[in-house]
C-alpha cells in the first residue's frame, strides 16, 4: 500500500466523484479509478458504492476514512520535520495567481526562491481571484493571490498593497463623462467580468449603492479582453489603475477621476498548512519581495473638466 493511494482515496471520498477528484490531484480519471480499485483489492473492501450520481463511501470505507486522513497527515508531519531538521524545503506547490506577473512581483518572488530552495518546484494556475480562494479553500491550490475580502476562516491571509479601482472608459468619451453623472453611465454598455472576480462584485455593490441598474453587454473571464472591448469603444467596466498602463492603453481608456476606490492585495494559504515549511518559504520570499519599493505606474489620463482643467480624483475610499 502507498501512501499516493491513500491520497487518492480522500480526494474521492472528499469530491465523491471521480472527476473532481482527479482535478484536485492534477491526474487522469482513469488513473484514479485505478488506484481505487488497486487499494481495494489489496484491503479486501470495497471502499466505495458507484453509481449515477457518484462515489459514495460504504460502511468500510467511513470506517477506514479517518485512518486513512491520520496515515496521511503523520507522514506529511514527518517529511515536515525532516525538512527542517536538513534546513531546507522541497516538494511541488501549486501556486495561485490572479493578476499579471510583473504586478504580483512573481518574478522577484520566484528568483529568490530559487536561489534558497533549489528543491522546491510550482505549478502555475491562472484565475480570478474567486477561482483562487476557491482552490484555496479546497485545497487544490497551495499559496495564492487574490484581491478583495476573504471570509473564509480556513485561509490565513496577509495583506501586501491596495489595489486602486477605477471606472474605464474608452478616450473618445471623455468629454462626454467630464462630470459625475450616475444616469449617463446606466445608460452606457457595461463589460463585467466573471462573478468569481472582485471587479465583478464591486460592480454590484456600486450599483446598489447609487440604485442604479447596470446593463452587462459583455461577460468577460479576462483582463486584457476587457480593456481591449473599453479601446475600441464598447462599453465601460470597473478595473485596477495599473491595469491601464500595464497593458499599455494609455490615449485609449481613460479612467474617470471621480470615482475611485480600492481593495486589498493578499496571499493566502490554508490555515491547516501555516505550519508546512515549503509555504512558510513562499510566504516570506512574497512578504520580502512586497517590502521592496515598486515601479512608479503612470496614472492613466483622465477626462478634462470643463474649462479644460483637469478634474481632482477623489481620494480612495477604503472598501473590504
């Protein structure tokens, strides 16, 4: 018996189907299927019933759940132990990002990582930062970024920067959005990002703020792709300051300086691991790379004030 093979029968029995359990491992179904059916037949149980709507655990595999859970935690602690006794880190994390590189400073991060645990390897995933403390909370991610509030009280989290919010618009509006005007934006197309994104739920939130309903002409699951849609003159959308100057649309968005906000930056990790050397690794090396000065991003042009004078943006209110 192997201990990937009691992996594999937690993940079941946690997702209770075959599929989901198989993406929590980052395998193949069939690959887990088999594992199952080996680990039963060197037990002599059967662990699960199958059927139409999933794998359920029978009265043995219940029984032989928790075993399983303590076997697999033990070892996990052990390897911990040794790690630190060696003063080194190893293994494989899956590393969750919700925004560009050179703005998480995943670079700097990953450098340095390298250079003091050699070992130490990732796997990369992509997502909104609801997809990421999602994974977090699941389990399938290991450390990641995410923007906005966490409410969950598995994942401890720590917060690296504001991220400053604004209104996009495309540039051959600006004369026309010049002055504050809730009404005038109702009426205008709106780009919103996938609901697990905080753009997306600080929309929402703005909207019933002002009792305005805002009219989602497109739904988008990507930063770039929305920005592009704002240039060409398709429609307005919530997005992060930096965003503008980073994809390098500065003359075609503009962002509207009377109304900002902004939300937290933070990495996260389970509260269960806080202890697991690898993330205590990561942690510091974010931590160290976000106590650096960062690159000074030009604040996007905003529209003009009439009288040609531009319009003072107000000071960011601070929202969780």
């Amino acid at each position: 018996m192997e201990l990937y093979q009691l992996r594999t029968f937690l993940a079941v029995a946690d997702e209770q189907n075959l599929t989901r359990a198989a993406e929590k491992l980052f395998t193949s179904q069939p690959a887990v299927s088999a594992q199952v059916k080996s680990l039963e037949d060197e037990l002599g149980v059967r662990l699960f019933d199958r059927g139409a709507k999933g794998m359920k655990l029978t009265r043995a595999g219940e029984k032989l759940r928790g075993q399983a859970r303590q076997i697999v935690d033990a070892a996990k602690d052990f390897k911990h132990s040794a790690e630190s006794l060696r003063g080194t880190v190893s293994g494989q994390l899956v590393f969750g990002l919700n925004n560009r590189p050179e703005i998480l400073r995943l670079m700097e991060t990953l450098k340095s990582l390298g250079e003091e645990h050699p070992d130490l390897s990732f796997e990369l995933v992509n997502g909104s930062s609801g997809v990421i403390l999602d994974g977090l909370d699941e389990g399938n991610i290991s450390i990641g970024f995410f923007e906005g509030p966490c409410d969950s009280p598995k994942i401890i989290h720590h917060e690296l920067d504001r991220i400053e919010l604004c209104i996009a618009a495309p540039a051959a509006w600006a004369e026309e959005l010049s002055v504050p005007d809730w009404k005038l934006l109702e009426s205008k197309p709106w780009i919103f990002l996938s609901a697990a994104c905080s753009y997306c739920r600080f929309i929402q939130r703005l909207s019933e703020e002002q009792g305005i309903q805002l009219k989602p002409k497109f739904r988008v699951n990507e930063d770039l792709t929305v920005l592009n849609l704002v240039a060409e003159g398709l429609g307005v959308t919530v997005t992060a300051v930096n965003q503008i100057a980073a994809n390098r649309f500065e003359g075609r968005v503009i962002a509207l300086p009377h109304f900002r906000a902004s939300v937290p930056l933070s990495i996260g990790y389970l509260a269960a691991n806080e202890n697991d050397p690898s993330i205590i690794a990561v942690r510091d090396h974010v931590l160290r790379a976000w106590q650096q000065p960062a690159d000074i991003i030009p604040d996007p042009v905003t529209p003009r004030a009439p009288g040609g004078r531009r319009s003072t943006p107000r000071q960011p209110r601070s929202r969780s």
